[in-house]
C-alpha cells in the first residue's frame, strides 16, 4: 500500500507492507536513523518522533496509520539551527551514551508545546514513557526547564 505524509516538512510517498511499522519505514526505507529501536515492546521510547506534534513510540504505529500525518524526527528538529531543547540538553549535560537522547528530545519538544512552563510533576509525567539507563534523570529534568527558559525567551 502506498502511504503519503509530511516528513520534516517535505511531502513524502512510500510504499509499505500492512504490518510495517512506522519506525522500520523510516529507518530502512527513508534512512532516518534518528529514531532509534531500543527494546521493541514500546516500554523505552527511544522511537519517540511526533505525530502531528504529539509525541509517539513510533515502535507501536503502524505505517499506515501515518496517512495525511505531519511526522517529525530528530533529524527534522534541528533545521536548520539546533532546537532549543537539543542546546539545552547539551548544556545541561543530559546526555551520556546518547542511545536514548532523541526519543528524550522528541518528547520533551512534545512536552513543551503542552505546557511551555512546566512544572516538576508534568516534566515528570512527559517523560514517564522514556528510559534512560545512564544518566538518571537529574540532569534530564534540568535540561527540560532549561529548554522552557530558553523557548520562553525566544518568544519574547
């Protein structure tokens, strides 16, 4: 079946099986590689891209499901500059083996458009679908309200 989307802002048109996953389609079909694959069974969200700006393991999504979406990945996050919350994660040192990083960038992106200043407990909840198994979380809940900072100053 053919399945049409807006990847990163471009129109894009694929031919995909039934059963393809989202996160296959990009990795091996459009060379995306962002969006890594780290357990398979949705539980450690390193897939995170957004969907209609909603962020989604996309491990679960079917291709199909894709139709008429607007998809963003990590490689479409930074254009042509750094995103926000990639500065602030590099400034916070929020990354270690850097496996797990863009399904935490997507999600706190995702995060952010919800709640532009959020508190403790929503930075908490916004990422409660997104393991990290090196850093800890500290210094991922900095970078989360340092991105808030940083955005808030680029509306002003």
């Amino acid at each position: 079946m053919k399945v049409s989307f807006e990847l990163n802002g471009q129109a894009q048109s694929v031919e995909v099986q039934g059963r393809s996953l989202l996160v296959d389609v990009l990795r091996e079909q459009l060379g995306l590689t962002g969006a890594h694959v780290g357990c398979d069974t949705s539980q450690c969200g390193c897939c995170t891209v957004l969907v209609d700006g909603q962020g989604v393991k996309s491990c679960t999504m079917l291709a199909g499901q894709a139709e008429g979406c607007r998809i963003t990945t990590i490689e479409g996050a930074s254009t042509p500059a750094l995103h926000p919350v990639q500065v602030a994660f590099t400034e916070c040192h929020a990354l270690q083996c850097g496996f797990c990083t863009p399904g935490m960038i997507m999600a706190t992106i995702s995060l952010l458009e919800r709640h532009p200043q959020p508190t403790d407990e929503q930075i908490v909840e916004g990422l409660s679908g997104n393991i990290c198994r090196c850093t800890g979380y500290a210094a991922i809940i900095d970078a989360v309200r340092h991105a808030a900072k940083l955005m808030a100053e680029a509306r002003s």
